[in-house]
C-alpha cells in the first residue's frame, strides 16, 4: 500500500461547513460534547518498540487487532497478502507471521492485494474491513480501490468475502489512482459503524457508515452534503479534507465519545478530535516532532506513516485513557524492502485546566557496545534490546516549543566520520556546523527551569570518543560535561 497514494499525509484544522440534516431511515449522530476541553490534556509518548523488520513484507498497512476468547491477542499485518501475529499482550507482535488472506483471485477487485484494515468482533463473528485493489501498474503510479467486507468464525485465521462495501464514483483510469479505501472502521456507539476512507481521485479524505447490525453488502451510506444517503457502491460522498491534513486512522475516545483521526500538522504528527464525526479540530502540539519525509527512496529522510491509536489494554480503537501507537517506520537511507513496525505507549490525562506543556515525547538513551556508541534520541531505534540496549530514560521533550516561554530546539544527528558510528544530541544548527548529519527534530527543552522540568547535559566520552546526554552534571561518571542542553519534563 505504500504505492496507494498516501505518501503525503500531512493535517490541520479541519471545519467543514455542514448543512441541515435530511430525513433518513437511520439515526442521526449524537449531539455534540460541548464540556470537553482539549487545551487541558496532558499527553506523554513513551518508549518506542521496534517489535518487526527490518522486512518487506509487513506494515502496510494500518495494524489491528482482536482479543481471542483465551486472553491472548491476535494482530494483522499486511503487504498484499495479510498476515495473523498472535502474542501474550497487545504490543508483543513479534512471533511467527501466518498468511490468512491472500490476493484475490485475478480480475477480481482484491486481485493486487487484500489489506486488512480493521477488524471488529460481533459476538461469534469476526468482521474484517478489506481495502482491495485491481487494475494496478505501480511502475505508472496506477491502482484502483474499494473496500470489501470479510467474516470468519475461527478469529481470523480464514476468511470468507461477502463482497464490495464501498467503491467511489470513478473507474479505473491509465497512470492514476482511483476509487475509494486505505480505511479504517469504528464503532461509534450510537448504532453504526463509520468507514473512514480516502478517495484518490481528489485527494480527501470522506466517511460512510452502516448499521452494526447489518453492516452488509449494500447498506453502507456515503456522507454527503449534510446527509447518509449517497450509497457505498458508486455514490458521492462530501470531503471532510485533504489526505495532506487528515488520515483515514480513526478511533473513538471513550472518555469523551470523541472520534479521532491521526494526520500530520506543521511540525509533526497530530491528532484531531471530533465531536460530530464530520468536523475535525486538531490538538494544538503534535503528538510526535517529524521533519517530512521523501516517498522516492532512498532518501536521507525518515518515514513514519500508517500510524493507528489503539487502546494499550485491549487493542481495540475504543480508547481508555492508555493508549498505544503503532505505525510503519522507514529508517533514513532506506527502502520499503525495509520497513519495522513500531509500538509505544501513550498515556492521557485529562485535567479541570489547561496545561502548560501539553504533549512530551520520552527521551531514550540507548547504548551499543559494539560501536561504543550512545544514543539519545526520541525516535525508534532498529536494534532495540539486540545491537543497542535500553540505558537511560532522561524525560520528555516538547513536541513543539512553548508559546510563553523561551526554548530551544534539539536534533538528532549521526556521524560516520570517526572509528565507529556517533549520534548526538544538539542544539538546531549545531550539527550541520559540526559535519554531523542531521536525523531529525528530537524535540524541544526550556531555556529556564520552570516548576516539573530537570535538566539535560551534552556529555562527551573521550575514550569511546562518543558524545551522549545525561540529566546529571557529572555525567553519571560515564564522561565530562559539554554544555547545558535545557531543561526536559521530568513527567
């Protein structure tokens, strides 16, 4: 699915104009929650885990999973075919891969490849949302899309398609992407299911939804123009944004019924509430700092996409208040042959007033021995607990910098200049001064400590010749003391 046109994801505020609502036969969406207010979450982005890759044939897709009836959880990975991963806990999918739905047959609309997007128990039966596609020739940018539902009654593990659910207005078409997928599916709690789908063919994001108790072949609506009429198969459907502001990952927030889509906005990678399901606000900090990234690989850039919220407890997209994020990442330099699937933590808190420093980021330290090589960073690290182990924990960054109060921004940069491999924590600028390659934006620290901050020192080793950050003065004894960097959330 890298080839299905999501390559520019990018978010803000998304408000869409809404008209009065037409008579229909299903039951409108529930008022809005109008006590909620988002200036008082406080969220924290934990430890990454690279629990897969590097590998071509996996994270394609928008992961998902169920919890079986034995306590165990099963996972669905995708790159064509799909793939079941069942573990012991919702982020321990690093066990066997097993295909359970192949492409389709040829001609048919899953014929290039049946990505699993999301996948909802009902009682016995485990529904599967399919995004298909036909008629593709990537080397031209060309592929057509639609969605299709899948049941089974053994937890996945085998399928049976009960057809197309939806499909767009438009046909194949030579050099371009068409149709309607890359959804993903929620149960709103309010009697449907919502799809939230992107069209290519003019790159928004739309939603449709069906009754949770007939979500079949013919009864899913396309919203459209203020009202669920517009059929799923071939009808119209009003844009909600661009893929460039909004992606098509969803999840309802149990604590407020809220449904959030993730995308990116200036600055990373964010998170956009709403309270009506058409009419999207987005946090006013990204949930992670991300520089953009380049889709022609390879690239000195990083890619993270395909990021889906899903609850750290169950698994599911009806979201407690820990969370767990899970996305395709692609390391700088390389390609999709090799891509790592990433797990990590999110805890929210809600409070009765607006928080000062509102989402931070965990700043890691990770140490290879081999290399001699100590490694600061907010970002995934391929090798985790094998090539680099877990050193330090040296509090959270800003993922944007304070509107009040002065900061500075931190990089993460790499230099293979030296005996062995080097990254550094610095400050903006002082790594491309230094001929040190930049990485990415790390995140930001305060220039003064305000109340619930520590700080954070550059060190050096010079028998490592290895540069490294600590929160301690004398460098945990394990090197000299540079410079102070700023001051990091202690929580």
């Amino acid at each position: 699915m890298h080839r299905k046109a999501l390559h520019s994801m990018m978010f803000a505020v998304v408000l869409v104009s809404v008209g009065s609502h037409k008579a229909v036969a299903q039951p409108t969406s529930a008022a809005p929650n109008t006590s909620v207010c988002h200036g008082c979450i406080r969220i924290r982005v934990g430890l990454p885990r690279v629990l897969r890759g590097p590998a071509p044939n996996i994270a394609d897709n928008f992961f998902t999973e169920i919890q079986l009836s034995d306590g165990r959880f099963r996972g669905f990975t995708a790159a064509g075919p799909t793939y079941a991963i069942d573990a012991a806990a919702p982020w321990q999918m690093s066990g066997p891969l097993r295909m359970v739905l192949p492409r389709g047959a040829a001609s048919s609309p899953g014929s290039c490849g049946q990505w699993l997007q999301h996948a909802e128990l009902a009682g016995s039966v485990l529904f599967g949302f399919v995004h298909d596609e036909m008629d593709c020739h990537y080397q031209i940018g060309q592929t057509h899309k639609s969605m299709s539902l899948a049941t089974s009654s053994d937890g996945g593990l085998t399928w049976k398609d009960q057809g197309q659910i939806l499909t767009g207005i438009d046909r194949p078409v030579t050099g371009k992407n068409t149709g309607v997928g890359d959804c993903t599916v929620l149960n709103g709690q309010d009697g449907f299911y919502y799809a939230y789908c992107g069209r290519p063919g003019d790159g928004t994001v739309i939603v449709a939804r069906a009754p949770v108790l007939n979500p079949w072949p013919g009864n899913w609506h396309n919203y459209f123009q203020g009202a669920w009429e517009q059929p799923g198969l071939g009808g119209n459907a009003t844009s909600l944004g661009n893929t460039s502001m909004l992606t098509t990952s969803a999840a309802r927030w149990k604590t407020t019924g809220e449904t959030l889509l993730l995308g990116k906005q200036p600055g990373g990678l964010g998170l956009n509430f709403s309270q009506d399901r058409i009419n999207f606000t987005h946090l006013r900090d990204p949930l992670l700092p991300l520089d953009h990234g380049i889709w022609k690989r390879p690239d000195p850039s990083e890619i993270v996409t395909y990021a889906a919220i899903l609850d750290a407890g169950t698994g599911s997209n009806q979201l407690s208040n820990s969370w767990m994020m899970v996305y395709t990442y692609l390391q700088p330099n390389e390609g999709f042959d090799k891509r790592y699937l990433v797990f990590r933590n999110i805890d929210v808190t809600v409070t009765d007033h607006p928080v000062l420093a509102q989402t931070g980021v965990l700043l890691a330290r990770w140490y290879n021995s081999v290399q001699h090589d100590r490694w600061p960073t907010t970002a995934a690290v391929p090798g985790n607990y094998s090539a680099y182990q877990l050193e330090a924990k040296s509090g959270y960054l800003m993922t944007a910098a304070d509107p009040a109060l002065p900061t500075v921004e931190l990089e993460d940069c790499v230099s293979q200049n030296q005996r062995h491999t080097v990254h550094m924590l610095a400050e903006k600028g002082f790594c491309a001064a230094h001929e040190y390659q930049r990485l990415r934006t790390a995140g930001f620290v305060y220039s003064a400590p305000p109340d619930g901050t520590v700080p954070l020192y550059r060190c050096y080793n010079a028998l490592d010749r290895s540069h490294f950050a600590s929160n301690q003065p004398d460098c945990e004894s394990l090197g000299t003391m540079e410079n102070l960097l700023g001051y990091t959330l202690s929580k």
